[in-house]
C-alpha cells in the first residue's frame, strides 16, 4: 500500500507541472492529428516491485477519435524467501522472470477534450497478460542424508476490463498516461512443482510457509488469489476481480 501511495504522489505532484506547462503551449484543433504515434515508458513496476522491471507501450493514432495501443515489458518480483523457507530448507540458487503484454482499444471522449487526441480523456477495453516462473535450488537442513531438491513455479493473469483515463501532451511531443481506473475480470493460473527428498509433512509445511508469505507480501493476491487448496495442491484456478493502474511518459510524433 505504501508503494501504491508513492505513485499516487508522484502523479498528483506532477500534474500541476505539466498543466503550466500545458497554458502555454498554444495549439490550434486540427480534425486530423498532427502526429500519429506515440512511444512510452511505464516506470508503475519499477516502483512497485522491483527496479529491474522495464515496460514500454506503442499507441497507434487510427483516427480523430480512436487509437491502440501494445505494451510489453520484462517483470521481475522481489523474492518471497530470503535463505530459508520455513525450518526445513536452505535455498542454494534462484532463478526468476516474467513478462506482462497489454492491448487497448481507446475511444476518446471528443465533447469532454479541447484538443485533438491523444490528448484528453479516453475509455478504452483491454486485455492483458502477466506470467512469471521462479526457481529455487534446495537444500533440507538437518539431514546427513543427499537431500538436495527444488520449488519450482509458474503463475499467470489473464485480464479482461475497461479503463478510464486522460492523457496529456506537451509543448507538442511530450506526453502523461495516467490510466485512473481499470476494473477487469481476471483469470488466476499456474502452480508450484517441490522435488527432492522431502517427505509429505515437509512438503505441507513448506507450502503453508509460501501462502504466508504471498499473503503477506501481496495482500490482493492472498486474499482472491492464495486459498487453503493451494497448501494442499500448490495449484492456482479460478476467477476473480482485478484492477488496472498505471503511469506512462512518453513521446509524441
């Protein structure tokens, strides 16, 4: 939460800049846009999880009114577990990585904006995807045993919503995306594979030792997502309700 209250800042900071800035950069409506795309960089999962998170979206003017637009980008989240999972394991190696695609469909609204787009207020349907694997190398502690094993797992959100945002241009070529709200239906997927020589009563409580920390790392997701079958199956399947929001700079031409 405290992570999402810094983003929130740092829009409500930088809109008052850009709005100055925007008073004095007269620019004449035009029924055609001058310039028809626009390339972004989207810094929301740098600060939400990590700052090895590299986003970017291409939005492509079709006419005075609509556009699309693609985003694509590299994800990568904290580790759940610093050396030890539980007091059962040792994590030896980790491995990790995702990525997240986006397309939108925007409809700006053209009775609400003042100039032509992608300036102004849009809605627009999206569809998004998120996937991410992990894998740790693992060691159970207190053995004299060859004990050496692994977790391994594959998680995905499939998103499909509608987004209400406003977008500013400046002194021509710069632009800020801010996507306000974006509820979506979400489809949760994927599941954690645990090998070695690790016996059932382990197992369960290794399992129960990751719902904990998903719960407590991402409280959205240990709430809909993480429920008691996952410590029993370390699988993920069903639908529940997700939100959009985001922060873009980008360039205009």
């Amino acid at each position: 939460m405290k992570t999402i209250r810094k983003i929130v800042l740092v829009a409500i900071l930088a809109i008052p800049l850009f709005l100055s800035a925007q008073k004095s950069d007269s620019v004449p409506v035009f029924k055609q846009p001058i310039h028809k795309n626009v390339i972004k960089f989207n810094p929301t999962p740098m600060l939400l999880w990590s700052s090895k998170n590299i986003t970017f979206s291409y939005e492509r003017i079709l006419n005075p009114q609509q556009s699309i637009a693609l985003t694509l980008g590299y994800l990568e989240f904290p580790s759940l577990f610093k050396d030890t999972i539980g007091s059962l394991v040792s994590i030896t190696s980790r491995e990790k990585y995702g990525i997240n695609i986006a397309f939108e469909y925007r409809f700006y609204l053209l009775k609400r904006n003042s100039r032509q787009i992608p300036d102004g207020v849009y809605l627009a349907p999206f569809a998004s995807y998120y996937g991410y694997h992990f894998k740790n190398n693992l060691d159970v502690r207190y053995t004299s045993i060859d004990s050496a094993g692994s977790i391994k797992g594959n998680f995905y959100i499939f998103n499909l919503g509608v987004e209400l945002g406003y977008q500013f241009v400046f002194w021509k070529r710069l632009t800020l995306d801010l996507v306000l709200m974006g509820p979506s239906i979400s489809y949760y997927g994927g599941a954690v594979d645990i090998t070695g020589n690790i016996n059932a009563e382990q197992l369960q409580e290794i399992r129960a030792d990751l719902y904990n920390k998903l719960k407590e790392k991402y409280p959205m997701i240990g709430d809909f997502v993480v429920n008691k079958s996952f410590k029993q199956n370390g699988k993920l399947d069903l639908f529940s309700i997700g939100f959009r929001y985001l922060v873009q700079i980008g360039f205009h031409f």
